[in-house]
C-alpha cells in the first residue's frame, strides 16, 4: 500500500507539472509545489516561476528571469544556472558551500560562479561548479578538487605546442577520451588533438585574444586561396579530415578541401545565387533584398539555406519554406511581415505590442511556432489558437 502512495504521488506530480506547462503557460508560483516556491522566494526574490516541468527523476524549473534549477523529487536543489539570468547572473552565495567559495576567491578572484550541481554517482558523490569565463570546476565530497585548469605536466607536448604558437594565453583544461584529446585554452580558444599529440581541430571564433587561426599552422594553399578570394576576411577554425582539410572564415562561411588542396564544397565567391536552387534565389531576392545566399545543404528531407548576414531559412523540398530564423542576422533581426500569417500578425500586436518576431517555424501538425526578441515561445494550431507559451 505504501509503494503505491509513493507511486500515486510522482503521478500526481507529474500530472501538475504538465498542468503548468499547457494550461498555464505563463509560469508563476503554483499551489502544487510550495517547496519550489520557498525555495524561489528566499534565493530568488527578485523573479518569479514562470515553468515547471517533472520529469521521470527531477523538477525542471525556469525562473521569469531565464534562471534555471532542477529539483530532485524530495524537493532537495540538484542543479542551478544562473548563466543567462537577466537579474542574477551569479549563483546566490548562501547556496554555494564555503569551501567552494573560500577555493574561487583564493584561486579566482575576479570571476565568479553562474553554475553550480550536485553530482551523485553510483561510486562518489560531490558538485561542479562553472564561473563566468567558462572554466569548469569538479569536486569531491570532501571539496578536493578533481579537475581543473592549467598546464598539465601529464602533456608536455601539449604545452610546448600552446607556447609556441598561442604564446599569449595558457591551458585551462585538458580533457582526454578514447579518441582524442580536448583542450580548452583561457582566451577561449580550443584545441583537438589526435592521442598521438598532433593537433586535429583548431578553434578561434570564442578567442578573446587571436580571433585568428595562426598563420604557421595554415598550409600554404589554403592561404592563398583565402588571400586571394576572401581578402577581407580571415580563417578562424581549421580542422583536418582522412580526406582533406575544412576551415571556417569569420563571415561563418564553410570550405572543405580535398588532400591536394581543391576545393570540394562551399568557396566560390562567399555565397550569392545558386544555380541549383533558383526557386530559393528567387525567395531571397524578394524577402531578403539586403543579403545573399551564403550557403545551401541539402539532405533527405529538407534545404538548409545559411544567408551572408547570418539569417537561417530551412525549406522543404518542394522549395516551400519550413523555418526562418532572424535572431543572429546582422542586417534584419526581424522575420519580414509579409511571411507572417495575419491571425498572427494581430495577436502580436494585441499582446506583445513592444516585441517582435526573431523566428517562425510550420509545425508538422499544421500549426505555427513563433519565437520573439525576448525569449518567449508561442505555439499555434492551425487555426490561430494560442496553445502554448513557454521560454528557450
């Protein structure tokens, strides 16, 4: 009898938990968890719930704020992300245990903790920690650190390849798996290497200090190419392949080569209209005057379409377009009114009057999913009816 008040119970959870998901889409304190909304008052006291999710093993909450915390069904805290936290931005420190505090203040003065968890392992239990310029921190039960940054003794290779040719920063984390060996440098570059200690990917796009992939490990015929067909640009990721090698300019732009050095895809003139595909040519010509067509993929069920300013179109293979996604673009920002359903249009303006569309997407059942400027998702049927409001 007792197991089955146990099981009635996580049902039950379960059930109000999809409650406020679909009929109260909005979020805010709900009556069914008022441990979740102690919790929220006393830590959080600035925002307010706006989501609650139960899953099979926790509670996934979101906070109005973008804050992020999972529960365990006991109600005990399991893990806080105050990363994107609009308010916040820091876990509140009467969450965080002193010998974690006292080790960041000592070794990371001018940086701070925006994620924290509770790892519970069949062998051991203890907390993960990530501070705000990304380096991820591991500890025991007893709070002895497990892993960390910093030059590794155990890869002197390693860091006589990041002196030589990043001489500016230093390593922050080395991670090794079965296949290859992941380094994570402190101005944010990252660097793959084969376990044979030669370098496999590197990457500069996130570099607060090079920006650039160094000219010495360019092979010489990709840096003609670039030179001579992209001069205003420079590469900021290059990978090596069985086949050949890919690199990755900073206008996003994609291009692989072959072992000899030909190109094999992307390249050309930095995108414009594809041949191929003239009915998107001409889709972007008419919705999107200001840019061009950067890239095109194509796969079994759908056109993958990149535009120069950084706008995302997918389309279906009849060329009818599936997902426009404005949120990065350079030049719109905005999804062009006229592909935007009026029903749509209309309510918008009635309850968003101050917000705009970043992103809509056709679902498969008919319906629409819009996206707006300030996180929030809307969900319609097919006939306009508002069936869900939620929050990326």
């Amino acid at each position: 009898m007792k197991k089955l008040s146990i099981i009635a119970a996580i049902a039950a959870m379960a059930f109000f938990g999809t409650a406020c998901t679909k009929n109260d889409p909005n979020g805010g304190n709900n009556s069914n968890f008022p441990e979740i909304n102690t919790f929220v008052e006393t830590h959080f006291s600035q925002t307010s719930i706006q989501q609650v999710k139960v899953e099979n093993d926790e509670i996934e909450v979101k906070l109005a704020d973008r804050t992020e915390i999972d529960f365990y069904l006991n109600y005990d805290w399991k893990m806080i992300d105050c990363e994107d936290s609009r308010i916040y931005g820091i876990v509140p420190a009467g969450l965080v245990p002193t010998q974690i505090t006292d080790y960041v203040t000592a070794n990371y003065p001018n940086n701070h903790i925006d994620k924290i968890e509770k790892k519970q392992t069949v062998r051991s239990n203890g907390w993960e920690i990530e501070l705000d310029n990304d380096i991820e921190i591991n500890f025991d039960n007893e709070f002895n650190v497990v892993t960390n940054g910093g030059n590794n003794s155990d890869y002197p290779e390693i860091t006589t390849f990041v002196e030589t040719y990043f001489p500016q920063t230093t390593i922050l984390k080395v991670e090794t798996d079965d296949n290859e060996i992941e380094v994570k440098l402190t101005d944010r570059t990252e660097i793959d290497f084969t376990l044979n200690y030669e370098w496999k990917n590197i990457d500069c796009e996130d570099s607060q200090i090079y920006g650039s992939v160094p000219t010495e490990l360019v092979p010489t015929q990709i840096t003609d190419y670039v030179t001579a067909n992209y001069p205003n640009n420079h590469i900021d990721q290059i990978e090596k392949h069985s086949y050949g090698w890919e690199i990755e300019l900073d206008n996003d732009l994609e291009i692989e080569f072959d072992s000899e050095f030909n190109v094999i895809n992307g390249g050309g003139n930095g995108g414009g209209n594809n041949s191929e595909y003239p009915e998107i040519s001409t889709f972007v010509e008419t919705y999107f005057p200001q840019t061009s067509i950067l890239k095109v993929e194509a796969d079994d069920h759908e056109i993958e379409v990149e535009l120069a300013d950084r706008t995302e179109i997918d389309f279906y293979l009849n060329y009818d377009w599936k997902m426009i996604d404005c949120e990065h673009s350079q030049v719109y920002g905005i999804v062009p009114a006229e592909l935007v359903p009026t029903q749509i249009t209309d309510y918008m303006t009635a309850n968003y009057p101050n917000n705009h569309i970043d992103k809509i997407e056709k679902t498969h059942h008919g319906g629409w999913e819009i996206e707006l400027d300030n996180g929030v998702e809307i969900e319609f049927d097919q006939d306009f009816n508002v069936i869900e409001v939620g929050h990326k």
